[in-house]
C-alpha cells in the first residue's frame, strides 16, 4: 500500500510534517541575498533524497505483518510491466489489466488531500516517473492503444495500431468507408498505408504530427514546469478558446499530452509538476478509474461553465504505484455527483469520459502486448 494514502495512518502526518519543514527550511535560505533561484534540475537530487528517506522510514516502521505479500507471477508481471512503461525493446512494453485489484495498493477509502498533500504527492508522481527509462520504438515499429469512450453514451471499446513513422494506421472495430459496402466486416483488422507526411507536415506548417514527431518534440521540451507549458502553448497548437483562463487552457493542453501514448519520462515528470501549479488542482486518493481500477486523481472543479463547455469536476486518473495515465474525465453541465465510474448518461449524468485500457509497442498490426 502506498504509505500516504491511508487516512488513519497518523504516520502520513509526520512524514508530511517533514516535508513541510523541509520546506519551510528552503524558504528561509531563500531569503538570503545571494542566494540562487533553485530550478528543477538543482532541486532533482535533493528531491531523490528525501523520496528515499521518507521510504526508509515508512519500511522501518511498519511491522511485518502489516507489509503486503509479494504479488502473484501474474500480479507482478503487471505491476513491472507498467513500471517501465517506456523502456521499449523489440515488442510490447506495457499492458495494464482491466480491473485486477493489486493488494500493494488496495483502497482504504475516498480522500481528497489538502492542497499541500497534494503538492508534495505531485512531486513524489513526478520524482518517480522521472527514472523511468525511454528507449524510442523503430520506424517500422506499431503503437498499440485499446481505449474506452463512456459517459455520454454506453461505453465503446476500440484498438488502434499506429506505425511510429506515420505512414501505417489499423483500427478494431474497423470504420466503415463512405458508401455501401457489400460484405464489410467490422471485425476484420482494417489496415490502411499512406506516404510518409513528415517532411511535408513540417514544411507546410500543419499540426498534424507523426507519432514519431510528437515524441521528438515532447523530447525538446525543457524540464522546467513554467518553461515547459509556455513553449507547450507556443508550438502546440490545439486552438484558442475565447473566454477560456490560462488555467483551463493549460488543463485542456495536458489532456491533450496525454492522448500521446508515449511521452518522455523527462516529460511525464514536468506534467505532474505543472498539474501542482494549477490553482485549484487536487490530489484524490483511494478512488477507482471509471472501469473499476484501483486510481488516484488529480482534479479540479469548474463551479461555472468553462469556455470549453466543460462544468463541474475534471480529473486525469494515474496508477496509485507507478503513477503511469489512466484516462481522463470531464463533466459537462448536469453531471450528478463526483464519482465518474457511477457516471449514467441515461439518467441525466452526462461527462466526456476516455480510458486507456492496455497499450504498448509491438511489431505489426494485430499484435496486441
């Protein structure tokens, strides 16, 4: 179980009292003249540290009965799979199951943490991630993601291959072209090829990227959180919307991020220390994914409808241990409640719900991790 994630653990206030101290410590020192302006990258090390520490301490204090059971093979062929979620060699790297409760990070509850909790757990996401390995697929290589739509319809299950330079896309249940077509079998792997658009996407200036493309750009993207959203903004492009706070605009950028099925661990770091600089955002514990998987969110609420369309309570879903994206919601106007796996767009509970249920790299369409 992850240590602060029980509520009745008053051993979590202390580990969190020293990480306010600990802060508090760093105001001070800020207040000297000459002091440097610490950026992400000067902070790292410390940030390793005290990550280790506050292990340490949690493991000496625990007894042994309370300490969960090593997993099951098939239990832990998940859990590592998904710890290095971007180390990718040869065929597939990651695939999470639907639904399998793992008793290493079993629920105890509900809980939304203050907003200093919530920092503190942010930087514990982004210092965790942040050592995963990357080892970018070849281009003859396929991203495979099978994902859920739910909340404004009943929900809908699809697998989608991509070719990592773009010039190959494969889809199940396929879509049927235009027209009438005699026969057409939706169930049948539907492959299409194409010419490679990179150099033309890039000359003419489009938006459209390769998955290649938008993994090398992810790649540039400087380490700092402020840094990384502004050039985000910059060259990402997904469109203005009047009205629309640089707050929504910069939750709306990250949703987007996330479509991306592999992005950088440098990256998947930045974004979870950009999330904590979100005014409002907060961490929830002990929660489930709208499919029923063990989750904790990061969350905030709109009280007035958003620009975007967007009201009531938005929430990314991560894994409680690895941290890695589970999908996202978004209430829309009339949403009931605050739990998004009770969402019933058939009783007046309408929200734009996507979840990603397995994904990995594999060698050719139609091979699943």
């Amino acid at each position: 179980m992850n240590e602060l994630s029980d509520p009745n653990d008053l051993s979590d206030l202390n580990e969190l009292s020293d990480l306010n101290e600990l802060r508090d410590l760093n105001e001070l020192r800020s207040l000297r003249g000459d002091a440097p302006v610490p950026d992400t990258d000067r902070l790292a090390p410390r940030r390793a540290l005290l990550t280790a520490e506050i292990t340490a301490r949690s493991e000496a204090r625990r007894p042994a009965l309370a300490r969960p059971k090593p997993p099951g093979r098939r239990a832990f062929l998940a859990i590592a799979g998904a710890v290095t979620a971007l180390a990718v060699t040869g065929g597939a790297v990651v695939l999470l199951s639907d639904g399998t409760p793992r008793e290493a990070v079993a629920s105890s509850g509900r809980q939304l943490l203050s907003p200093g909790a919530s920092a503190d757990t942010l930087e514990l996401a982004a210092a965790t991630v942040e050592k995963l390995g990357a080892k970018e697929p070849g281009p003859k290589q396929w991203v495979y993601e099978k994902s859920t739509s739910l909340g404004q319809s009943a929900p809908t299950t699809a697998e989608a291959w991509t070719r990592w330079d773009g010039t190959g896309w494969a889809r199940l249940p396929g879509i049927p072209p235009s027209g009438r077509i005699k026969d057409w079998d939706p169930n049948k792997l539907q492959v299409t090829y194409g010419p490679n658009q990179e150099e033309k996407w890039k000359k003419e200036g489009y938006d459209d990227r390769s998955q290649r493309q938008f993994y090398r750009f992810l790649a540039t993207l400087p380490s700092d959180p402020d840094r990384m959203m502004r050039r985000i903004r910059d060259e990402h492009a997904i469109g203005d919307i009047e009205g629309e706070t640089p707050a929504q605009r910069d939750w709306r950028e990250i949703a987007v991020l996330y479509r991306s099925v592999l992005i950088p661990p440098r990256v998947q770091a930045g974004l979870f220390r950009a999330l904590a600089k979100i005014p409002g955002a907060r961490v929830e514990k002990g929660i489930k994914d709208p499919i029923g998987r063990p989750a904790i969110g990061v969350t905030v609420t709109y009280d007035k409808r958003a620009a975007s369309g967007a009201q009531g309570k938005q929430e990314f879903f991560f894994d409680p241990a690895t941290y890695v994206y589970l999908g996202d919601a978004a209430a829309l106007p009339g949403f009931k409640g605050t739990d998004f796996s009770k969402a019933d767009p058939e009783h007046g509970s309408p929200a734009m719900i996507s979840v990603r249920n397995a994904w990995g790299v594999v060698d050719k369409p139609g091979a699943r991790p």
